[in-house]
C-alpha cells in the first residue's frame, strides 16, 4: 500500500527527485512538462512574500527529502536548495530555459548556474514525455 501511495504521489508531482550523497548530487527526474514543473514549484515558493526569512522552507517529494528554501547565499547541499528568493526564482527561469524537447535523454547540471561553490550538483534529467516519475524511485519497484 505504500509504494502505492508513493507512486501515486510522484505522479501527481510530475518529476522524482533523488539524492545521492556518494556522487553528491540531486538529481531532478521528468519529462520537460515534469522539469518545468519543478521550476513552477520553486517560482511559487520564492514568489511568496512570507518565505523571504531566513530558514524558511517547504519540503518536496513523498519521502519529503528535499527542501527548498531561503539563505543569505546560493547552496545546494545534502539537505536542501537555499538562496535569496531572488536567486531561487532566477534558478527557476534557468529551468525552465533548460527543459527543452530538445535535450530530451540528456542532463543538465545545474550548480555551476547557481551556486559553483556548492557541495552538490544539482542534475536535471530530462526525460520523454510518456516518462513515469514514480519508476525513477526504487522504492517503488
């Protein structure tokens, strides 16, 4: 019933977002309708008013494993996707940018856009449109 319920809920995301912290990496997986709405998900966060404290967040995932949320400076850690609201919502339209039916079946990394000096990389995987989020997550096979 709980894989289910996960699958269910990575669907209804539209992308799967996974960490690996031997590769020190989020990797960000979906189609550019999915990708793009992950970018729609940070815009909205950084487009609220009240999130402009320090420490705010909000949690993304079933698992609830990755935060975006606000810091004094750009970072991409085991943790979370912090920064200024205006950097985030920079790093939004950089994603939108980046998903195109054009790089289909390739990946876009992002840190060097965001945060260079940042502990992880952050990878956009862009998949075909039929791409199901809820297979990229291993707990759900």
């Amino acid at each position: 019933m709980a894989s289910e319920a996960t699958r269910k809920a990575w669907r209804e995301l539209g992308f799967y977002c996974g960490k690996s912290d031997a590769a020190k990496e989020w990797r960000i997986v979906g189609s550019v309708k999915g990708l793009r709405k992950f970018a729609a998900e940070i815009r909205s966060y950084a487009s609220n008013p009240a999130n402009d404290r320090l420490s705010e967040y909000t949690q993304l995932g079933p698992a609830m494993n990755l935060e975006i949320g606000t810091s004094h400076q750009t970072e991409i850690t085991e943790q979370w996707i912090g920064g200024p609201l205006a950097d985030l919502l920079r790093l939004a339209t950089f994603i939108e940018r980046s998903a195109q039916d054009n790089v289909v079946g390739k990946c876009v990394n992002l840190r060097s856009n965001f945060s260079p000096m940042a502990p992880y990389e952050l990878i956009l995987d862009v998949r075909a449109e039929s791409f199901d989020p809820a297979s990229a997550d291993p707990t759900c096979c």
